[in-house]
C-alpha cells in the first residue's frame, strides 16, 4: 500500500499506518464525542466527551492491531514470514509472504484473528460489568469497545473472501475437496457475492432514512467485491505459472556493461543503438550491479560525460537476484512487489539471464492458450 507512514516493529513485524487510517481515527473520535456518548451519558463536560472518545479510538485501534497480530504471529509460528502490518481506514492488513501449505495452516491463521477479537469482547465486557456504576468514562470505555469487538468479530467471520470467514470456507473446501485451486474459486465467487449483496443492501439504504449505514456498507461491500475478483485474478496467472520456472521466462543474452563506462558512452554508444532498457553491470564474471534507464535518466545532461556506470547503478547488493530453477511465480511475485522491472538471474555467482515483465507476461499469455490440465490440483495436508 502506498502513503504509509512506519511507526515501529513489534515481534520483527514493521507496523505502518496507511493515510486513511488517520481519517478514520478521527471520524470515530468525533462520532463518539459528538454523537454516541452525550446520548448514551449525558451531563458530561464537553472535554471529558471529546477525551473519553479520542481515548476509545485510540483503543479500538489498538484492538484491530491485536486481531492483526495475532494472525501473523500464527503464521510465523508456521514458519512463514511476515514482513508487515498495515492499519487503514477499513481495519488491518498483515503481509505474510508464501502461501498456506496446507488446509488446516490456511484455517488456524485465519481464524485466530476473530477468536482475538472475540475474546477481547469478552475481557471488555468483564471490565465493563465490574466498572458499572463507577466511573463514567471507564463504563462507556469498557462497553463500547466489548460492543465493537464483537462487531469486528462476527463480521470477520462473514464467509465473503477475502474476510477472515472467506478464508475459513476456503480452508473447508480445500480440506474436503483436496484441491486448492477449487477451494480459492468457490470462495472468490461467494465473496463477490456478499459483497454486491452489501452494495444492493447499501445502495437501497441511501434512499431510506440510514444514509450513513448505507455509504459503508457501499464502501465495504466494493471492498471485498473488489478483492475477490483480484484474488481469482490472481489465481488464474498463478495457474497459468505454475510448473514453469524463471528460466522458461528469461533472455539469456544479457546486455552488459563494465563499471567503468561514462554514462554518456552507455547513453550514446550502447542505449541509442541497442535499445535496451537495462544493462547487467559486471566486471568479468562478476555481478557488480544493474544500471536502467531511469538511473541514466537521473544523471544531470552536463554530468554524464564524467559520471560512470559505477556511481549511477543499483549495486550488487541491491540488486533482486534469483537462481533460473526458481519458481517463475516467484520471481512474478518480486517484481510485482517491489515494482522492478526486470531481475537478474544468477547461476554459480554468475549473472546468466534477465527476467523482465514483459517475459513473465509472454510466458503466461502463451499458458493461457494451452489446453487446461489440472496442474493446480496438487494436494497437500496435514
Ligand atoms: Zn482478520
């Protein structure tokens, strides 16, 4: 997601806030201070409304972190990584990397979340029968958050993919059915279906007397429409992937370039010419770097006769690099998600290929027309 801001590691895990999360953190803020609160405890001052509310988002955020964390912490019990927790204006998103090996992994990871949060509802709604009649605040606190956990609990569980409860059917079909392909399908399609329902339910709302109810049901309902349809999406390359590895996908005639060279030499003498988008920086057999056509265009015009390749490239270090026997998916997956344009594919430390976009795409256009086995109905379980 872009327009994040990092706000720290929690369990190695980097947390980041989206922009619209800070929308959201102040709409509930202002609903409870304004709204929710004076109907539900009047006679309060103004101040203690406006602190009790900002207090309770604060909270309620802290709740949605907790029913992220314990998703990921699940998964990293499994051995996956997870790179990330994102807050936004509809909740949480955790970014575990790999794909569940098995039903009974895709199950657990997914249904911790809403059991925290269900939990949580009931350590709340302790508090709140044992503060009742106290403190004000801490009575509106404590029942506001076991009302809204509960919430975020049972609308998880919604079997609408890409929802907790989406995944849950998922890990169901793909437990009795054996195939995880069919599993993803059947759960995409009823996740679509929930949410044109939410649109339908939302849209009809608009033109009744609960306007607000029906703008987030709209909202959410397109949410999850929306990222089913992306999930069968990506299903589909994925199927199309599969069995293929990076070197069906990469050139092996890897233009190169010595560190050496100016800029200007490359520019003219080499990218004029041969048209290439990118060049492997090596020094004899060795991977020194990548240098694009975006590193040349950052190089002021007056400076490229006196800058070398060696200033302006991606060094080695930096560099995504993958063995040709890698999964091609794999190597889809990193450019993708650190929006590169091409890979450099190495083999006993030597740069022997490049895989770029537009070589993943050929492979995959090309898959699709093939006739269809059932390549993606390898089983795995527990
Ligand atoms: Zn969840």
């Amino acid at each position: 997601m872009s327009g994040t801001l990092n706000i720290g590691r929690l369990f190695g895990i980097r947390l980041k806030i989206h922009f619209s999360w800070v929308f959201i953190f102040a709409l509930v803020a202002g609903t409870l201070a304004i709204s929710y609160l004076p109907t539900a405890y009047s006679g309060w001052p103004t101040p203690q409304y406006w602190i009790t509310g900002i207090i309770a988002s604060a909270l309620l955020f802290a709740c949605v972190l907790a029913h992220e964390l314990s998703h990921s912490l699940e998964a990293m019990r499994r051995g996956r990584k997870v790179t990330s927790i994102t807050l936004f204006f509809l909740g949480g998103v955790s970014q575990i990397e790999e794909e569940s090996r098995s039903a009974g992994e895709e199950f657990w990871v997914s249904v911790v979340g809403p059991l925290a949060s269900l939990v949580l509802a009931g350590l709340f709604l302790l508090l709140f029968l044992n503060f009742r009649g106290g403190n004000s605040s801490i009575t509106a606190l404590t029942q506001y958050l076991a009302i809204v956990n509960l919430a975020i609990g049972i609308f998880n569980l919604t079997p609408a993919f890409p929802l907790d409860g989406g995944r849950v059917l998922k890990a169901a079909v793909w437990k009795l059915s054996g195939n995880e392909g069919r599993a993803v399908t059947i759960s995409s399609v009823v996740g679509s279906g929930v949410g044109f329902a939410m649109i339908a339910l939302g849209v009809f709302l608009l033109f009744s007397s609960n306007q607000y109810t029906g703008i987030w049901l709209v909202i959410i309902g397109w949410f999850i429409q929306s990222s089913a349809a992306s999930v069968r999406k990506q299903r589909d390359s994925k199927t199309a992937l599969s069995g293929r590895v990076v070197r069906d996908a990469m050139r092996g005639d890897v233009p190169t370039v010595e560190p050496g060279t100016s800029i200007l030499d490359l520019l003219e003498s080499r990218m004029a010419t041969e048209l290439e988008l990118a060049y492997v920086v090596v020094l004899g057999d060795t991977l020194q770097g990548l240098i694009t056509v975006t590193d040349v265009k950052r190089v002021p015009i007056e400076a490229r006769r006196f800058t070398w390749v060696s200033q302006a490239m991606t060094p080695a270090s930096k560099v995504a690099t993958l063995p040709p026997d890698a999964p091609l998916e794999e190597g889809l997956g990193i450019l993708a998600n650190r929006r590169i344009g091409q890979l450099v594919v190495m083999e006993d430390d030597k740069p022997v290929g490049l895989l770029t976009r537009a070589g993943v795409v050929r492979v995959m256009e090309v898959s699709n027309i093939l006739p269809h086995e059932s390549r993606n109905s390898e089983t795995i379980d527990e």
